[in-house]
C-alpha cells in the first residue's frame, strides 16, 4: 500500500509511510481515545506487554501535561493500528483522538490499504519523548519525538492473512505535534523520517521474534 501522511515524509517502504506522519515503517499507525467523551474501546495494540495487559489511562486523565501529550501519541497510534486492521478510513474513534493533517493522514492510510486488499495486524513499539513545548501553561502544545519499531506491526493480504511480501520493517523516527484543545488531547500533524533513522531499544544483537 502506498500511503502517503500529510506531514512531512520520506521515501520508505509501504510499511512505514502507511504509519501515519510520515513514519515510513510499517505502513500504518495507530491510538485511540477522545476528551469528554470516553475514550475509544479497544484491544491494546502497539505494546510489547501481552495483550491482556491493563488498558492505558486516558491522556484527559493524566496530570502532568507532558505525560498526558506522549499518552495521546501513542493513543493516536493504537487507534491507527486498529482502523488498519479492518482497514476503514471511517473508522470513528480516529476523529477523538487526532484533528487536521494527522486525522487526514490516518484515513488515508486505512484508505490505501482497503484500496490495495491488505489489512495489518499488531501494532508499533514506542521509544517517545517530549522534545518541545510551547506555551508553558495551557492549552498546551507538545512536539513528540519517537524512535517507532514497525517489527510487530506486519502487513498482511486482507483476504489470506498472508504476510504481503516485499514488506520492510524496523525502527523510524516519528514527530508528532499534540495539542490541549478544549479540554481534549489530539495529535494534530505527525511527520514520519524512514526505516532506519533512529536505533530504538532494539538492538542488531536483539532481533525481533
């Protein structure tokens, strides 16, 4: 599938640009949740806990406004992951969790890749951290960067689950703007850089399963 994010991308396998932002890693992305409203129901994904582990507590819930932005990163990407597993570019919990080019980008990819008879499966690893912040009080706005491994978020022929071939996978650096609005965290744009551009805590020695 050859999704391709709103914000800024590089040229990768159809794994990553389906990610979202212009991740370049497994193609597609995912995270969930809304504001007032409750957060979006789910499985986990994108976790490398088992997937009876407890669910994640709502961005809206968490004090400290930096822990509330990564939180609502990595909900936008469970949320991606689980309307590429359909895939459906309608899928409503996408709408509660991200707004402008990020929301864009992330129809787009469940779109592709119902365009191309594939679907996913899993969902990303996360390595993210807030590396900017403006204003210092709120509404506030955070950059994200994460180090995200697309190696437990295969690509498959939506009809076979086979494993599409060609694939790539790995890890990629992914920029995300998170915004306070209203009350309610939303990822707003999310720029994906490539395979390969950052090492992640996987390691060559520690190689995916």
């Amino acid at each position: 599938m050859s999704t391709q994010p709103t914000a800024s991308v590089a040229t990768t396998p159809r794994v990553w640009r389906f990610a979202l932002l212009t991740l370049a890693f497994a193609v597609m992305g995912a995270c969930t949740s809304s504001g007032d409203a409750e957060s979006p129901t789910g499985p986990p994904v994108g976790d490398s806990s088992s997937a009876a582990a407890e669910p994640a507590p709502a961005p809206e819930e968490i004090a400290d406004p930096g822990e509330a932005a990564i939180a609502a990163y990595e909900r936008y990407w469970r949320t991606v992951a689980e309307s590429g597993a359909v895939p459906d570019p309608d899928y409503g919990p996408l709408s509660q969790v991200a707004s402008g080019a990020a929301l864009e980008t992330a129809q787009q990819l469940a779109q592709d890749a119902l365009e191309a008879g594939e679907r996913t499966e899993g969902g990303p690893l996360h390595d993210a951290a807030v590396t900017e912040s403006y204003p210092s009080a709120a509404p506030h706005r955070f950059v994200v960067t994460d180090c995200m491994d697309s190696s437990e978020w295969p690509v498959l022929e939506a009809v076979t689950g086979e494993p599409v071939e060609g694939e790539e996978y790995g890890t990629g650096r992914v920029e995300a703007l998170v915004e306070q609005i209203d009350d309610q965290w939303l990822v707003t744009e999310v720029v994906i850089l490539g395979l390969g551009t950052c090492l992640g805590k996987r390691s060559d020695s520690d190689p995916p399963p």
